[in-house]
C-alpha cells in the first residue's frame, strides 16, 4: 500500500526518506529508551506534565552543523 502510494504522489517520498532515516538512527531501542533519552534535554524534562513543550528545532540544527563540521574535519563522514 505505502509502495503504491508513493509511486502515485512522489511528494511522498520525502516522508518515506526521512522515516528511513529516522528507523536507522533508532533501531534497537523501545519506547522506554527513547523518552528516557528524550527527557535528557532540559527542554523536555523542565516542562510540567500537560504543557506544551517548545519546539527544539534550532538546537538540533545547530547540534548537525557541528557533527558536520567535527566529521569533514576528521574525514569520518561525508554529506
């Protein structure tokens, strides 16, 4: 289904890229293990249960830019 789906409205496929993406970098860990790391974040773990937690979006891009710029300094990894 998901196959056909993507083959009718390529837009999809960004969706089917970064899910991808997402089973990769997690694979091997529950539910359990992923909120504990979740709530390692100061972000996460200050907010009160039932509010709204602030978007980490700057802080994730900025923890990439230096896992970049550490990895093409020591050749591990190219993008």
């Amino acid at each position: 289904m998901a196959a056909q789906l993507a083959q009718d409205a390529p837009a999809l496929q960004w969706y089917i890229t970064r899910t991808k993406l997402l089973v990769a970098m997690v694979d091997g860990l529950g539910g359990t293990q992923l909120k504990n790391r979740q709530y390692l974040l100061k972000d996460y773990a200050d907010t009160t249960i039932g509010e709204h937690i602030a978007p980490i979006t700057g802080q994730a891009r900025d923890r990439l830019r230096r896992l970049r710029a550490a990895a093409s300094t020591n050749g591990c990894w190219r993008w």
